[in-house]
C-alpha cells in the first residue's frame, strides 16, 4: 500500500505539472484571438469610415457616361511674392467640369474668375510653388476659388480638375 499511495500522489503532482502549461497555452491563445479580432474590427471600423467620407456625395457626383468638358484658361504672368528678389510666375492651365452649363457659368463671370487667380497666384512665395506638393496644393486652392459664389447667393462652379500646361518661374 505504501508503495501504491505515493504513485497515485506522483501521478496528481504530474497532471498538475502538465495542466499549468495547457492552461497558460490556452489562455494566451485566446487573448492572441481577441487582441487580433479587436485590432482587425478597429482597422475596418476606420478604414470603412474614411472610405465612406471621401465617397462623392450626390451633389457632387458626376456623370461619367458624359465626357467632361475642358476650359483653357489664358495664360497668367504675376509678380511672386520676394524672397531672393524679383520672381515671377507664368502658368496656363485648363480646368475640368463636368458639362456645359459649369462651362458657361465660368465664361459669364470670367472677369471675376481672372481677378481672383491672380490674387491668389501674386499671394505665393516660388518655394512654395516649385515642388509637385506645391503645384497640387496649388490646384487645390484654385478648385476653391470656385467653391465660392460669383454673386450673393449664387451659383458656385463645380470644378473637377486642374490642369498644368505650362509653369515657369523665373
């Protein structure tokens, strides 16, 4: 007997010996699943939400069985504002809206069009202008000069792109 009581107590130690490692296994497993689970929710939780926020609203939509209608603009030569003395800036560009009626709206107020890109355009400094960062960011701040009424309470133009043909400073 005294021979069968210590391998039933050998056997108890062993199971417990072995059951901490299975159990710590466990448990670190499934706080492995959990911590994945809750970090792939989180990235299709945001990354679905930007998604959405940058989808065109349908306001903004455009046609695409239509082909957009392209505007040249006459070249603009303005004085830059001075860092390394005198600079200036010649650029032509074309802008991209979505149909003839955008189109109109700009050649009616094309006086108003012109006066405010040369305001913006004499507003920039040649380093901020020369990098592609700067010319992108550049075309976005034209898209806004037209984001904003000719007229109190007006229209205001849907401008889809623009588009570089030439650019020199000088």
């Amino acid at each position: 007997m005294a021979t069968a009581a210590p391998k039933a107590g050998a056997k108890g130690s062993a199971d417990t010996a072995t059951g901490k490692p299975k159990s710590r296994l466990l448990i670190i497993l499934i706080v492995l699943v959990l911590a994945l689970g809750a970090g792939g929710a989180g990235a299709w939780y945001f990354l679905g939400h930007k998604a959405e926020s940058h989808a065109p609203k349908a306001a903004d939509a455009v046609d695409l069985s239509k082909p957009p209608v392209f505007l040249p603009m006459e070249a603009f030569t303005v004085n830059l504002q001075g860092e390394n003395g005198e600079q200036f800036l010649q650029t032509s560009f074309t802008l991209q809206v979505p149909n003839q009626a955008q189109l109109d709206l700009i050649k009616l107020y094309m006086p108003h069009v012109r006066s405010r890109l040369l305001l913006l355009l004499s507003g920039k400094k040649a380093s901020e202008i020369l990098s592609v960062e700067g010319k992108n960011k550049l075309s976005e701040e034209i898209i806004a000069v037209f984001k904003q009424p000719f007229t109190p309470q007006g229209q205001t133009v849907n401008v889809t792109n623009v588009l570089f043909t030439s650019f020199v400073v000088q």
